[in-house]
C-alpha cells in the first residue's frame, strides 16, 4: 500500500490553481491545492493514508480550465 497519491498536470499561463477532492455526496475531503501557479508541468502528493477506501472525484480548476476525475482508492 502506497500512502500518496501523485496528481500530475500542465498548465500553459500564469493561473490561479484549485484542485480538491470530493466524496461521491458531494462532500469536501481535502483541499490539496489553491494557489498561483506559472507554467509548465507540475505534481502534487495526496496523502491518502487517513482515508478509507471508496470512490472520490478529484476536480481541478486552473483558469477557465474545469476538469473532474473519478478515482478508486483502494487499501
């Protein structure tokens, strides 16, 4: 069992970055990440260690940029 998770992205412009995760009620997890950010690629370690196993939506906004993924967290 790996307790991180890497969530790796691209961004072209100097851009606000928001990427949270939610529960499949819609609930807030964890706010992983808000914060300006310059271009390129990047990545970001979830700890997933306090979390059960189960379904969360990952969703991330960067600019106008809207993207939301299911992931499966299993222990």
């Amino acid at each position: 069992f790996n307790p991180t998770a890497t969530i790796s992205y691209s961004i072209p412009s100097f851009v606000h970055v928001m990427i949270a995760v939610y529960d499949l009620r819609g609930r807030l997890v964890d706010n992983i990440i808000s914060k300006f950010q310059s271009p390129g690629y990047h990545s970001i370690s979830w700890n997933v260690s306090i979390y059960p196993s189960g379904v969360y939506l990952i969703n991330m906004k960067a600019g106008k940029f809207r993207e939301t993924h299911k992931v499966l967290l299993i222990k």
